[in-house]
C-alpha cells in the first residue's frame, strides 16, 4: 500500500489564528473551505496541518489523516480486518473518496484519496 501524506487534524476554533501563528514558521494556507484549511509548506508540500472546526459529512472529526493511492483497497483491507468504521467509505463534493476508521488507541484516521 503506497502513502502519499501524513497530516495531524487539529481540532480548534480559531482559524485564522492559527493560520497566523503557524505563517510565522513558514506555512502558507493551501485549501480552505471555512470548516476545514490546510496549511503547507511551500518548500516541501507533503509537510502539511489541516485545522477543523467540525467535519462537513461525518458526525465526528479526524485526528490524523493519511492520503493513500487506492483508498478503495485500503478500505477493503480494514473491513477484512475487523476494524471499526466510523464513516463509510464515500465520494465527497470536495473531490476526495474517504472513509474513517477507529485505531487501536481510540484515535480516529481519516483514509483519503484524491479523485
């Protein structure tokens, strides 16, 4: 399975503070859709933060998110798994396919691939 990025959900409400405070070590906001912005840096754009408020489609909200090749296999390899889904999997109007799964640790990891 081929990972593509790791990124921290930072759950918060305060938006553009943070986008302040984290443009102070380089960041530069990459998407932002109100209830959700992604930070990167423009020297290495794999190195990213996403800040949330809420989740737009889910009733709860990431911790982590890791950016697959084919999210449809990995979602695959969890249900076989027995891991515990939390949101199904699903095409979002914002151009990703996800799905959430709970780890071991009660973190919840939203799997995502781009369309």
């Amino acid at each position: 399975m081929t990972i593509r990025r790791v990124v921290p959900d930072i759950h918060t409400e305060a938006m553009d503070e943070s986008r302040d405070f984290y443009s102070l070590l380089g960041f530069e906001e990459v998407m932002n859709l109100g209830w959700v912005m992604t930070l990167a840096s423009p020297a290495n754009p794999t190195a990213q933060l996403i800040f949330m408020t809420k989740d737009e489609t889910a009733e709860v909200r990431p911790d982590i998110s890791i950016e697959v090749e084919d999210v449809d296999a990995a979602y695959a390899t969890m249900v076989a798994s027995g891991a515990r889904i939390v949101h199904e999997l699903r095409d979002e109007p914002w151009g990703v396919r996800r799905f959430f799964a709970v780890d071991p640790n009660g973190r919840v990891v939203n799997v995502v691939g781009h369309r």
